[in-house]
C-alpha cells in the first residue's frame, strides 16, 4: 500500500495553511524579519572594522563618555565634539559596556534602529490591510502577511538602508526615530474615534510618536522635529481635518512630553559649554547647513534623484509608478476613503516632503534622505500587492500598465548596471590608502560576477514580463538583491576592509604598544580618526612635512616633552621629510602606511628646507 503524500500547488496555499493558525503565521513573521534582519545588517558586523573619517568620531566620542563619566559633553582627540547631541553616544557607551568597546558596541544602535523600524513598518502595513479587509467584508490573510513582509524586506536589503544601519554614525537611529515616530502618528489617527472624548489625551500611539520626536531631537537636533511635522501637517492640511487632529493629538501636551524629555540635555550642555556650543552647534551643524555650502557638499539640483535611484535600487524604478497609483491630486476620493485605507497617501507625503525638504538644502549628503528609505518600501510593497495574495486578475488592469512599463524600465537598469560593474575599474579613480584593492577585488571577479547576476536577473524578468508573471518580477528583484549582497557586496567590504581599514588599525595598536611616557603621536598629510580610537590615544594631524619639522622643532624647547615623536605617514609624504637614516628608526609598515620614531634632539638645530627639497 502506497502512501500519498500531498503537498501545497503554490505558494498561496502553502500561506493559506499556515495561516489557519495565527500562532504559527505571527512565528513565521517574526523569523522572517530576524533573519533578513540579520543578513542586511547582523552577518559580518563586526569582522569589518570601523570605517574613516566619520564612524570612529562617534565611536571614540562614546568610549571617551564612558571612561570619564561625562554623559554631557562628547569628546574627541581632547576635543569637544559638538557635531551631534548625546543619544546616540549615550547608546553607543551603554552598548560599551554590556558588548565591550569593539565594532559591535558602536554598531549596534544602528542595528537595533534599522531593525525596530522594519519590524513597525511590517505591524502598520499588515494591521492597514486587515481593516481594509474589514471594510471591504474580505478575507486575504496571504496578501496581508506577503505585502507586510515585502515592506520589511524592501526596507531591509535597500542599499542605503544596509550602508548605514551597518555603521556606528548617528543616521540611522535618527530615520529610526523619525520613520517610527511617523508609523506611530499613522497608526494613531487611523485607529483613533474622531470624538470629543478623544481630545483629553491622545492614544498610545500618538505619546509614542511624542516620545520618538523626542528621541530625534537628541539624536540630531531640530531636523528630528522639522521633518515630522512638515510631513503629518502636509498630511493633515491635505485631509482638511488640522484642528481635528490638533485637538485629538492634544499637541500643546506633545509638545511639553518633547520638551520634557529633549530639552534638559540641551540646557545642561549649553549651560557648561555656553555659546562655544550654541554657535557650533545650532549656528554651523544646523542653520548653515541648510543655508550654504558646508566642507564642500555642494551638489545640483537633481542630486537626490541619482542617491534614491541608487540608494534605493533596484527598487527604484517601480517608485513613479507606485506614487501615480496613489492619485494624490484626486483630493475627493481620499476624503471619502476611511482613516485606515490611507497608508499609501500618508507614505507619500512622507517620500515627496523628505525629498523636498532636502532639495532645497544647500549643503547635500546621501544620507540626509535615509529617512524617506521607510516611505519608499511601503510604496513599492503596496504597488506590488497588486499582483499577489487572492485579488482577482481583471482587478489589477489599471496597475498593470505602470507595472509593465516600469518593469521593462527595471530590466534596462539593471542592464546598465551590469554593464557598468564590469567597467567598475575604468570609473573608479585610484586610491592611494589602498593602492591594490581594485587589482585585488578583480583578482577574485567580484565585478564579473555581480554583472552576471544582475544580466541574469534582467534577462528573467524580462521572460517574466513576456509571460506576464508579475509575481516572478518582485521575487526576481529580491532574489537578485540577496545574492548581489551574499556573493559581491559583502565580500567586496571585507576586501576594502583590509586593504584600507586593516593597516591602520595595526599600526594602531602598534602605537599603543610602543608610545614611550610623553611621546606624541602626529599623523602627517591625512586624517584618520580610526587611530585614535584603537591607540587609545590623542593625535596630532599636520598636513605637511614642513609643518612636522616645524611642529617637532617648537614644542621641543618644553622641557617635559620627550625626545621623540611617533610619526604616522604615508610612504611618499614620509620620503619628502629627508630625514637622514640616523634621525629616525622604522618601526613598522602596513598597506601604504609607515610608523617611525623621529628623534627630535637631532632635527631641532638643522635648518631644513622641506620645500626645497621636495623640488
């Protein structure tokens, strides 16, 4: 007697069983957003060491927080450090020490930021469609949990996503703040009762959007209260429901709950710091940033277009199409559509203000639209749930035009970029940190092999189209993302690490070896803030050899200074001193870096001309 054993046609069904089971589908759920949690941003974190210029100001900032006890004022290299406010060197230093003072500890911010929000983003989807289903008097569990889960999944393996929820920089956790603070409102005026006995005190949902502003305003200053507000007032203004919502929200109490929470760090810092800190703070970080050019990141007006369509690749291409699927210029309709059925309206506020808001900035830097990241996932999830779950074919007509135009337009992009990573080494300029990491990434193909999967990738969803397999398009897009990451990107990171990275931090800790009582350390031509948190030591940055000779000669005449200094310095910057053999002693070299002991007794009388020299 043979033994039939059935098991599920397609993938609906599989779903259809495990959700007769609620326990067993929120269990999925949740392993679902652990792991791809953990590939985007837990696989190899701390194998990669911190990366120069900006990871390690936070990073020593926060270990120096810890180690003297300071959680007012940030510090580094001996210095004030008054870029950003505490809360994220407050969690790096708590992170410290549980995890102790290694990449981890000045990552995991970042993580746990990156991975709270996809977790809300994938609840807030999932519980909107259940009330649509509610309204609609329809039962389509597989396509809540399937669109869910590719708004999770979207935000997850998004390249910007993935490029700073891997490093200890304070972005992250302020797009966390901000997109869950966001999600919150969302989730508090959808399931508010617009009633008078709603306006005493706002629900749960709308506290925890206060606390999060809160949260982002000491994270990053007032962009963590600006952005918010610019979004849910567009959003409310659009509703024509301002008062409404004012009054239920009880904003006057929000806003003492954001003062309270934000406001004693701020008097505390500037009540020790004075206007050193206002000035820099507010002044430059803040007001000049959004008014002029600041450090050269000065950038055309279409700039924002390339991040997000690179930043949110390959994604991207799917974006126009989802924002005309929301119709936001049918104002009627969405005023007849009930609270709970506006999650792709209020994304879409979300996407175009940040977008927007930043535009108009003078100064531009990729992550400055990480916060619209979150918006972006919801929009292209809820385009493509058009083509998943139990809807019915001759429902999905209207969206299956912009679906099959920006489906073709996705297979041209990631032909473009195929073609592009096997010419990565004609675009690239040389680096002089690490001269053989582009010989050393083509020596193990890593270009030829992210071209093939991405001309693969094009090549089946443009089979996928022919056939009209839209639902092989999205796992096309996925699928391809994931193995880019597994098979060239991650290994491409490990590869810069220690072609860059990994030098300097061994002569790092050479330094913190050898470093005799009051010997200084100078840094010559370059700035690399990662020396100074594996040193555990102050350095002093000098930009030429002249100014080296010149800085040894003067602090020399203090009688506590040492004979020697420690020299850190790039090979050809190194031959341009002239030192003769017996002036210095070579302790080590690594990648294109030197550390030497200069002896100062035997250049402090030479009368050197460096620049003569070097002619």
């Amino acid at each position: 007697m043979k033994m039939k054993v059935s098991f599920p046609q397609t993938v609906d069904q599989w779903f259809k069983n495990i959700l007769q089971r609620p326990t067993l589908a929120v269990t999925v759920s949740v392993l679902w957003l652990i792991v791809i949690g953990w590939i985007a941003y837990g696989w190899n974190l701390g194998n990669i060491g911190l990366v120069d210029e900006t990871e390690p100001l936070f990073a020593e900032a926060s270990r120096q927080m810890l180690i003297t006890g300071d959680w007012i004022t940030p510090y580094f290299n001996q210095e004030t450090r008054f870029d950003k406010p505490a809360l994220i060197y407050w969690c790096q230093a708590i992170a410290y020490a549980i995890m102790g003072v290694n990449e981890w500890g000045a990552r995991i911010p970042s993580v746990i930021a990156a991975m709270g929000t996809i977790g809300l983003a994938f609840y807030t989807v999932h519980w909107s469609l259940t009330k649509q289903d509610e309204l609609e008097q329809v039962s389509r569990p597989v396509r809540r949990y399937l669109t869910a889960g590719l708004a999770a999944t979207i935000m997850a393996l998004t390249p910007e996503m993935i490029a700073w929820g891997r490093i200890g920089v304070s972005d992250m956790l302020l797009t966390g703040c901000i997109a869950s603070a966001l999600l919150c409102f969302f989730l508090g005026y959808a399931g508010n009762s617009p009633s008078p006995a709603n306006y005493k005190l706002p629900n749960k949902w709308y506290l925890a959007c206060y606390v999060l502003v809160a949260g982002g305003i000491l994270t990053k200053g007032p962009v963590g209260i600006v952005l918010p507000a610019i979004i849910i007032g567009a959003f409310v203004i659009y509703q024509g429901k301002l008062i409404q919502v004012w009054r239920e929200m009880n904003v006057l109490l929000g806003i003492g709950i954001i003062l309270l929470l934000s406001v004693p760090w701020y008097a505390l810092v500037i009540w020790r710091n004075g206007w050193n800190y206002i000035n820099s703070f507010f002044g430059y970080h803040n007001i000049e940033r959004f008014t002029e050019v600041v450090n050269g990141h000065s950038a055309p007006w279409y700039f924002y277009f390339l991040v997000v369509l690179l930043g949110f690749a390959p994604y991207s291409v799917y974006l126009p199409a989802a924002i005309v699927r929301v119709k936001f210029w049918q104002r009627s309709r969405w005023l007849s559509q009930e609270r709970s059925q506006q999650l792709s309206l209020f994304a879409c506020v979300w996407f175009l203000s940040v977008f927007g808001f930043f535009t108009i900035a003078v100064t531009k830097l990729p992550s400055y639209v990480l916060p619209l990241m979150p918006a972006a996932a919801i929009l292209v999830a809820l385009l493509w749930s058009d083509f998943i779950g139990e809807g019915e074919t001759e429902k999905r007509s209207p969206a299956s035009k912009s679906f099959f135009w920006s489906a073709w337009v996705n297979v041209a992009f990631l032909s473009a970029l195929a073609i592009a990573l096997w010419q990565v080494t004609k675009l690239v300029g040389y680096d002089p940190a690490a001269p053989n990491l582009y010989n050393r990434i083509q020596e193990l193909g890593l270009p030829v092999l992210g071209g093939i999967i991405w001309l693969l990738t094009a090549i089946f969803i443009a089979a996928c189209i022919i056939n009209r397999s839209w639902q092989g398009i999205i796992n096309a897009n996925l699928l391809g993302f994931i193995a880019f990451f597994i098979v060239v990107l991650m290994p491409a990171l490990l590869v810069m690490d220690q072609q860059r990275q990994l030098p300097l931090r061994e002569l790092s800790v050479m330094v913190s070896q050898v470093k005799q009582p009051n010997e200084e350390v100078i840094m010559l031509g370059f700035k690399k803030p990662t020396v100074v948190f594996y040193s555990h030591q102050p350095v002093k940055y000098l930009s030429s050899s002249d100014e080296v000779v010149d800085y040894i000669h003067k602090e020399n005449t203090k009688p506590a200074k040492a004979t020697s200094v420690l020299l850190l310095a790039e090979q050809d910057r190194f031959v341009a001193m002239d030192l003769e053999p017996d002036e210095y002693q070579h302790l080590s070299s690594k990648g294109a870096y030197y550390l030497t002991r200069v002896a100062v007794k035997k250049i402090k009388n030479q009368k050197l001309d460096i620049s003569s020299n070097s002619q």
